[in-house]
C-alpha cells in the first residue's frame, strides 16, 4: 500500500522551489498546486529573471495548473505555497475557485490577511504556519544576504 502524502510533504516540495528562487537572487517564495494527491504544478519567483512584478510563484503555478487542468478554475486544488501570499496572487485565487490554500510563513507587511479574508474566494479552506519557522527563516537569510 502506498502511503498517502501529507500536507507537509507538499510544502517541503513548495520549499525546494523556495530555494530555488533564493539560489536565482529572487525572493524566496515557490508554490506547488496538488490535485487529488498529485503535484501538477511547481514555481518559485521569477519577478527578477522576467522582469515582471507579476510573476510571483503563485501565479505562475495558477498558469501552469490551469494549463494541465485545461480549464482555469482550481476548486479541486490545493495551493501549498512558503509564504503568505500578496493581495494580488490571493485575488488571483479567488477567480480560480482555490478550492485550499496551505501557507508558511505570515507576511505581515504585505500578506493578504493584512487587509481582509475577502480576497480568498468563500469556499476556500485556509490552513496557515505550516514549515513557518522553515520559511520564515529562508526569507529572513534572504534579506539578510542582500543587505551584506
């Protein structure tokens, strides 16, 4: 018998694309989007590399779910993603019907909670601080390195 994959599983695998991104000189944040216990999607941050502010880790893994799925809506899927994600990625998952949405870290700055749950669509189920300390310190060492 196979054993099942946890929700730590999938964030240790959204890190690895953290770590990625980190390696690139980008923030460090990667995502992957799990559909009936599969990863059909990974991404880091690309913001740096394609010159685009858009380009955070969870909208590219939106595209590339959406492109495996054939369809933009994700009510099935579960985003794990290493840190809380912005207003503009959270609004992005409201227009694919996130079905959950696992993060790390909390962004107090710039994280969508700041400004309200609203941005999630309703249906949404959100778990929030797994790997926290681990992705929290990725982020930290980030800044940290680019201040030296």
């Amino acid at each position: 018998m196979i054993a099942e994959k946890t929700d730590e599983f999938f964030m240790r695998e959204a890190l690895k694309e953290a770590r990625k991104a980190f390696d690139k000189g980008e923030v460090p944040v990667g995502a992957v989007v799990v559909c009936k216990g599969r990863i059909i999607a990974r991404a880091h941050n690309l913001t740096e590399t394609l010159t685009d502010v858009t380009a955070h880790a969870e909208m590219q893994a939106f595209t590339a779910a959406a492109d495996y799925l054939g369809g933009k809506y994700l009510s099935e899927c579960t985003l794990y993603v290493s840190l809380e994600p912005c207003v503009m990625c959270a609004g992005a998952s409201y227009w694919t019907q996130l079905g959950r949405l696992v993060f790390g870290a909390r962004d107090g700055k710039r994280g969508y909670s700041t400004k309200g749950p609203s941005f999630l669509h309703p249906k949404t189920k959100v778990a929030a601080g797994l790997l926290e300390k681990e992705s929290s310190r990725l982020i930290s060492d980030f800044f940290k390195q680019k201040r030296e």
